[in-house]
C-alpha cells in the first residue's frame, strides 16, 4: 500500500507540473489557464493512485480477477470532454485546439506521476513547455510568410499579365495563384490572388500594381489567408 507521504508528494508533484504548463497558457489569456491544468494534472494522477492501490485488498482475495489499469485508461478519452470545451470556432478560423493538446498531456503527466514515474513526467513537462512557448516564434515567422492577398484591378486591355507582374512586383510565377480577366472592350478587370508573400509587404503590392503603365486601379480585396507553402500554382488568361 502506498504510505500517505508518498501519496501526498506525488499528488503535489502532479499539481507542480501542471502549474507549469498552466502558466505558459494563462499568459495567452486562454480559458484553460494555472488552475484548469493543475486540476487535470492532480485528478489524473489521484485516479492513477486508486486504480494501481486501491483494489489491494480486493486483489488478495480468492477468485478475484480484476484489472485495475482499466480505471486509469478511461482518463485518455475521458479527458476529451474537457479538451473540446477548450476548443472554439470563430468564423472560418478553429481555436484553442493547442490548449486542448496541452489539456491531454496534462492528463497523461498526472497518470505518470500518479504511477511514480517521476522522470517521465518531468521530462514531458520540459519538452511540452519547449514545444508551447519556444516553436510558436518559429511557427508565426513561418506564417508570416506563407500569406495570401486579393487584388482587382482595373487596366487598359493587355496592359498587365503574369510576366508583368512577375516583374513589377518581383514574384515568382508559382505565386500568382489566379489571374482572371473579364469583360471586352478597351478596358479589362482582373482578378489576381497573389499567395506565399510577407503579411507586411501586402499592403504595399497595390501601390506597386498601380505604378504598372496602364493600371487606373488596384484594390485590395482580400489578405491573410494562409496557404500552403506546396500549393502549386494556377494561372488563367
């Protein structure tokens, strides 16, 4: 039977370790902040003690046959519940799927603490804090660059075309992902999405689309979609 002071240090470890994490999502004022994660680390690792000693003496009884793991697997999809309330739809854009990730893991640490395994889950907490605050610098520059943005423009027929742009604006040809003109006669309107560029350079493309010999206008109608960096081009005439 496990004694009350290792009981008490693991449960206390547990609550540590999910502080930790805790606090790299509370600065992001997320709803699942120090308290929701040290709850889940504790309720966790409090489960995993009853289900690996709580059926001792049940065990030690005659034909009794009993898996006491079975009580500690039910966390991992339990744990779900939880994880989904963390998670919202804005508009087009689902948030908060990072927080559950971590809301998971906080569930898996407890288990481990609760199971004594006490470098495991202090090797998880260190990677999983690395993993939430160190790769989001890395991730957003990677964003950042991976931005798309909607021009209509408005220009004499046959004033501005794929290789024009690709040399006004200094653009790949795999980045002009649509170039669409309609209408007849002397003046053409064209569609042109422009994707894989800096969020801070779209608000300058216009101006350099209206610097084009014979564009009248360029708006933009549509920025910040991030694309997929192997999203092949697709040009029309």
């Amino acid at each position: 039977m496990l004694s009350h002071t290792d009981t008490l240090i693991r449960l206390l470890v547990a609550a540590t370790c999910g502080s930790i994490i805790g606090i790299e999502r509370e600065r992001l004022l997320w709803a699942a902040g120090v308290r929701t994660h040290m709850l889940v680390c504790v309720g966790s690792c409090l489960i995993m003690i009853v289900s690996a000693f709580g059926f001792e003496d049940a065990l030690r009884q005659s034909n009794v046959n009993l898996d006491p793991s079975r009580m500690a697997a039910q966390v991992v999809s339990g744990i779900g519940f939880i994880g989904a309330g963390a998670i919202l739809l804005r508009g087009q854009v689902v948030r908060g799927l990072t927080t559950a990730a971590s809301i998971w893991s906080v569930a898996a640490i407890g288990l481990a603490v609760g199971g004594g395994l006490y470098f495991a889950a202090g090797a998880s907490t260190v990677i999983i804090v690395t993993i939430l605050a160190g790769i989001k610098p890395v991730e957003e520059a990677y964003r950042a660059r991976n931005h798309s943005c909607t021009f209509a423009v408005s220009a004499k027929r046959g004033s501005i075309t794929p290789d024009i742009l690709k040399e006004k604006l200094g653009i790949r040809g795999a980045q002009i992902k649509r170039f669409v003109s309609d209408g007849d006669g002397p003046v053409e309107h064209v569609e042109i999405v422009i994707v894989r560029v800096l969020a801070a350079d779209i608000p300058g493309l216009a101006g350099r689309l209206e610097a084009i010999k014979g564009v009248r206008s360029a708006r933009l109608t549509g920025n910040g979609l991030a694309v997929p960096a192997a999203q092949s081009a697709k040009v029309k005439a």
